[in-house]
C-alpha cells in the first residue's frame, strides 16, 4: 500500500459538539465494532465543542496524538485505530499528527469521546479527501466511540441499533433540526476530574453481573418509540417522562452490577431533586445523566435562566454551563483549532 509522496502534507481541522443522550445507550454487542445492544436518542449541544486537526505527514513514523496540549497515548492508540480504516479506505499508510482540544472537561462524563471521535473521523476523511457522507462518517466515528454516532448530526439523531455482524447499519440519522424545537440545556458541573471507572469497562461489567440487563433490553423499543413521537409533536411533557425514565433505569442497571457503579455524587442526587421541585412548581425541566457525574437539566427557552440559577446554589456546583442544539461534525479552518 502506498504513502503519500515526500513532502506532502495533506491536512483539515473538524469541529464537533457532544451529544446527550435521552434515551441512554449501555452496552455493547460487539466490543470491537462498538455495535450497541440498544439504540438510542439524543440531542447534539452548541457551546461546549472539540477542535481536531489531522496531518498525514510522511517524515512520521507512527501516529502522534495531543489532546488540550498533552500527549496522550492512551487516546492516541484509539484514535490510530480509527485512523487505519481511513488510511485503508484512501489506499496509504502514511501516519499522521492529531492535535485535539476540548472546552470543557476531557472524560468526566460530558460525552468528551463522542465529539472526539466525530471531529476526527470528520478531518482526516477531509485531508484525505474521502467523499463520505454523513452515513458513512457515523458508522466510522462509532468504531472509535459508540456515541460518537450521534455527534455526526446537529439537533435530535437516533442511533439505530442495526442487525448486521459488520456494523455497517449501525449509524446514526437525524431526526429533527435545532432550529425546529430550540431547547436549552443547563449543565452543572460537579466534578473536572476523569471518572474512575469508563463508559466501556462501566458497560462489560453491567452486561457480565447487572440481573436487570434482558429488562433493559426488552423496554428500549417502547422508549425510543415514544421519544421520537414526543419530539416531532414538540410535546415536552411526554419527552421530560421517557428521558427521566431512561435515564433512571440506565443508571439502575449500572448500580445493580457487581461491584455497583455509582457514577453519581451528592452534587449530581442534589441536582435531581431540585430539577423535580423546580418541575413540581410549573417550571418546564427534566434532568438527564449519563455515566459521570454532571447532571444536565434540559429546558424550554424561558426556564433556562431560572432553572441556572436553582443550580447553581446547590452545594458541590462547580459551575454551570448553558447550551443550546447545535449542529453536526463539520469541517472548520485549520488555524482555529489553537485559537
């Protein structure tokens, strides 16, 4: 397989937001595909972003990976194997430099990955001057993160389960633009710190221990059925009860596996009390959580200023982050990835 000639660079920079899912995704039907057990439902964030650049470089004799300045071999060796399907797909084997950074907390359960993933998979398909579509570029960034899916598209996206051994239905597809039902989402942040158990080790020790996994599994469909009607009548209440719902049941499922996973602090079991007595006094807000501990209470445009400052107060906040729906993975100018 060939290299891309002496002293050509090809290189493109990406920018992706984060996805929160609505009705979670946990567990894997194939570890290595990252082919879920479940599908899922999410909506994709505006302010809160990854900026990556890619350059194929020949003078390189493996990958190098920066993440916000650091090297990092770890994710380096994630993103290597994310890059080798690419390489193939483009007929080199030449390696490249990825310089990565985030403006919020790396692997604290902010679905750091899934923008991750999406904004590399998104630059080196544009340096290597790939012409894949959205599909295409979902069913990649899954292999890297599953999540990462979702975080192609901007606004509402499902991720579809899929059937096939090879992964290749398994992508995600929008299902609703931002701008067709803008809600916000208020973050609290209650921790900078990388959890001590990851998404992954967090989701092979649920399906090996957690006896509530074929419920899990069983009751999936009916969510996402009902979320996805619930987003396309706009109906907020129906949308608030499913995502709780999820939300409380993934993390059921986790806490029910042997040891228990408790990826919540008092911070996080703060926030959802004062999410429901914000709700109990006619404020529309429901709250979600994925694995980490940041709870994200999600709002109508009106709520998001009262609803910040109920979380604010809340002893354990660090600080809140406010967010709209953003759009998908897309390709930025190189110099902004420092900027």
């Amino acid at each position: 397989m060939p290299s891309i000639p002496t002293g050509v660079v090809r290189q493109a920079a990406a920018q992706a937001q984060p996805n929160i899912a609505l009705v979670k995704y946990w567990g894997k039907r194939d570890v290595a595909l990252n082919l879920p057990v479940v599908g899922s439902l999410s909506i994709t964030l505006d302010s809160i972003w990854t900026r990556t650049l890619v350059c194929f470089e020949p003078a390189l004799a493996q990958d190098t990976f920066i993440l916000n300045g650091v090297a990092n071999a770890a994710a380096g060796a994630r993103a290597s194997t994310s890059l080798d399907v690419l390489r193939a797909r483009a007929g080199i084997t030449t390696r490249a430099r990825i310089e990565t950074r985030n403006n919020f907390p790396t692997g604290a359960g902010l679905a750091s990955s899934a923008s991750g993933f999406a904004a590399l998979v998104t630059a080196a398909a544009a340096a290597l001057g790939l012409e894949l579509d959205a599909r295409e570029r979902s069913v990649l960034a899954r292999r890297g993160s599953g999540s990462a899916a979702r975080s192609i598209f901007g606004g509402y996206a499902e991720w579809h389960r899929g059937t096939r051994d090879d992964g290749t239905d398994s992508c995600a597809e929008p299902l609703l633009a931002a701008s067709a039902w803008p809600l916000r989402v208020v973050v609290a942040v209650t921790s900078e710190a990388q959890k001590s158990v990851s998404s992954t080790d967090g989701m092979l020790r649920t399906a090996r221990t957690s006896p509530y996994e074929r419920a899990w599994e069983s009751t999936q469909e009916a969510d996402l059925a009902e979320a996805r009607a619930a987003i396309h009548a706009h109906d907020f209440a129906k949308l608030a009860a499913v995502s709780e719902a999820s939300c409380l049941k993934m993390h059921a499922l986790a806490m029910a596996a042997r040891p228990g996973l408790l990826y919540w602090n008092a911070a996080t079991m703060a926030g959802l009390h004062c999410v429901r007595q914000l709700r109990a006094e006619g404020v529309p807000v429901f709250f979600t959580v994925d694995a980490g501990p940041q709870l994200k209470a999600v709002c109508l445009p009106e709520a998001a200023e009262k609803v910040a400052a109920a979380l604010c107060e809340l002893p354990g906040v660090l600080r809140i982050v406010e967010c709209g729906l953003g759009a998908g993975a897309r390709v930025i100018p190189m110099e902004t990835v420092a900027a």
